[in-house]
C-alpha cells in the first residue's frame, strides 16, 4: 500500500540522476543530516521523559543561555556527520570556533553549518522548534579548513534546509531546483514526500514581527506595521493578521504554507550587533529557500544571500516572505531611514 510513496532517499538518488558528474557524496551527507534530525526529532518528543528538557547553566558565544537541548543537539550534528568523509568543517550557533573533521576521519569536500535547535526558548513550554543547516563548497583541495573557507555569500550555498519539530516532524530542501517537504512517518522511521514544489503566494495578509519590540523600530518598519494595523480603514484597505512563534523555523513553514512575511529587522536595540538573526546559520538558507519558492529575502537595504560575511556568527536583519509584501517593505526603506 506504501509501495508508491517517495522516500527523501529516493527522492535525492533521483536528483543526483541529473547532476552531471554527481559522486553521490552529497547524497550520502545529506543521509546523515537526515539521521541527525530523525535523533533530535526523538529527543523532541520524548522531553521530560528523558531528561532533556531545561537549562544548562552555560552560554554561548552570542551571549544567550543555552538549553541541554541546544547542547545535546550541536552533539548529535557533529557525531553524525564528523566520520563518514563528505565534510571537511562545521560551524555551529553554540560553538565558537569551526569545527575541522577530527585527524581519524578522512575530509570532504563540504562545510556544514547549522543551527541545531531554532526557537529553543519553545522547548519548556512544548512548542515547536527546528533545526537549520546549509552546505557550502570547500575551496578544491581543502586539507586544513579554516574560518575563511566559510566566508562565502550565501548565492553559494549548494543545499539549504530546515526540520520542524512540531504536530508532525518535517524535512523542507532545496538544492536549488524548487524546495520540497517531506513529512517523518514515524513508523518506518523515514522521511516521505508530502509537500512537493513548495510556492509562496505572492500577496498575504499576515505578518511576523515580535511587536515588543516596537519602540525600537526604525521608521520603515513602523510605517509598514502601523498601515497593517490600520486595516480595511488605512492605506491597504485589508484587514491583516498577525502571528509570533518566537521560532524562526516554524514562521517560516508558516509563510512556505500560507504565505506571510516575516520580520526581525535592525533596531536601536539590535543596531550594535548588527542585527538579531545569524547570517550564516539561519538568514542564508531561510533565504534560500525563500526565494527558492518564489518569496523574497532582504535586510532592508540588500539581498541576504548577497552579503559578503566578515564572520561566522555574523548577525543581519532580517524581512522575508511573499513578495509583493518584501517589496514594499524595501520600497519605504528607499525612501525612509
Ligand atoms: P535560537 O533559538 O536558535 O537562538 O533562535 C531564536 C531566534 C529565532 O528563531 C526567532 O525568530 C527569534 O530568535 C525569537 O526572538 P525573540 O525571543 O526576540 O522573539
Ligand atoms: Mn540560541
Ligand atoms: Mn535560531
Ligand atoms: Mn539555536
């Protein structure tokens, strides 16, 4: 009865069908970042049951407490793809430094960086969290990677993805060719096609902005939540929505769902790093998959994936979603600061 089902196994030994020159490595990495999040997704449900759930007493490089969960999960991400050969470096939001493949494993030829657990401020209160990634081409011949080698604006990316652990445990990629989602049937334990050639509707009316916020906001963006507050009786004369999940990957597939835009933007509170949201490790793929699925992706002033980065935490703001909204939100950056 399952026989015709598409099983992401399938569905990447497909793609790779068509890529002139594929080795299969690619295939084999994305395996274990499969299997790495199949492990979190676990984790995820069985929460306080295995004592996973709650604080760590530590913090990371960005100053943020970090959850066991946000710990336990970077761990299962390096084990899982430090030994089979595909990857030369990883560079994580809770690790400061990159890190190169241990001497005992041979070195690929990609570098994966991850967010292992987007939204971890959900996980006590058992809403959903995820986990982003992106893979990135090593420079030819990389035997000792080095932060430089990660420095790539995100147009690079080769694959960009997201897990979304909530009612069900989703898989959404792109490689470049369309985004498509792929759903955990939890029986087998394997990811099964259920969302393909994933579109974002290019007008919406709901919007993400953690409106707290507001007194810090720079002028473009007040003026655009102010006339979506206003309604059927302002400028834009619709009525808008408005939802915030406090995780980047849940609004996301929101947006991929429904459309929408999303919005953590440069304030006067954020203005010295530069931002809230991490360039590399959740801007970019967001980004690519965004605009993979015909949506936009900007900080405002410029493409996302077009940003040169300085850093491997490097923070940017971030307005992503339908088009027509990103649109409009670049235009009032145009004219107003
Ligand atoms: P992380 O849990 O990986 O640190 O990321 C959380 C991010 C993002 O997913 C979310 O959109 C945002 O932080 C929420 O920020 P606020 O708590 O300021 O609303
Ligand atoms: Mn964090
Ligand atoms: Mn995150
Ligand atoms: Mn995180």
């Amino acid at each position: 009865m399952h026989n015709n089902r598409t099983t992401i196994t399938q569905f990447l030994i497909e793609e790779q069908r068509h890529i002139q020159g594929a080795t299969g490595d690619f295939t084999a990495l994305l395996n274990d970042i499969v299997t790495a999040c199949k492990v979190i997704s676990n984790l995820v449900n069985y929460g306080a049951l295995v004592g996973v759930l709650g604080s760590a007493d530590t913090q990371n490089v960005q100053g943020e407490s970090q959850k066991k969960l946000d710990v336990i999960s970077n761990e299962v991400f390096l084990k899982s793809n430090e030994w089979a050969g595909h990857v030369s470096a990883m560079a994580s939001e809770e690790m400061e430094d990159i890190y190169p493949i241990p001497e005992q494993y041979p070195r690929g030829k990609y570098l994966l960086l991850f967010d292992p657990l987007d939204g971890s401020s959900n996980i006590d209160i058992n809403v959903s969290v995820g986990t982003i990634f992106s893979i990135l081409r090593g420079p030819e011949g990389l035997t000792k990677p080095t932060v430089a080698d990660f420095l790539q604006p995100g147009v690079k990316q080769v694959c960009a993805g997201y897990t979304l652990y909530g009612p069900s445990t989703m898989m959404v990629l792109t490689t470049g060719s369309g985004v498509n989602g792929f759903t955990l049937d939890q029986n087998i334990g394997e990811f099964i096609l259920s969302h393909p050639n994933l579109r974002i509707a290019p007008d919406s009316q709901e919007f993400a902005i953690n409106v707290s916020n507001m007194r810090f906001w720079k002028s473009p963006i007040k003026r655009y939540i102010d006339e979506c507050l206003a309604g059927k009786d302002g400028v834009r004369g619709k009525d808008f929505n408005m939802r915030w999940i406090a995780s980047m990957v849940a609004e996301v597939h929101r947006i991929l769902t429904r459309g929408g835009v999303f919005m953590y933007p440069l304030d006067s509170k954020n203005q010295d790093q530069g931002g809230r949201l991490r360039l590399m490790y959740e801007a970019n793929p967001m980004s690519f998959i965004i605009e993979q699925a015909g949506g936009m992706s900007t900080t405002g002033h410029e493409r996302i994936m077009e940003i040169q980065p300085t850093s491997v935490h490097q923070r940017v703001p971030v307005i992503l979603g339908s088009k027509n909204e990103v649109e409009r939100i670049i235009a009032y950056h145009l004219t107003e600061n």
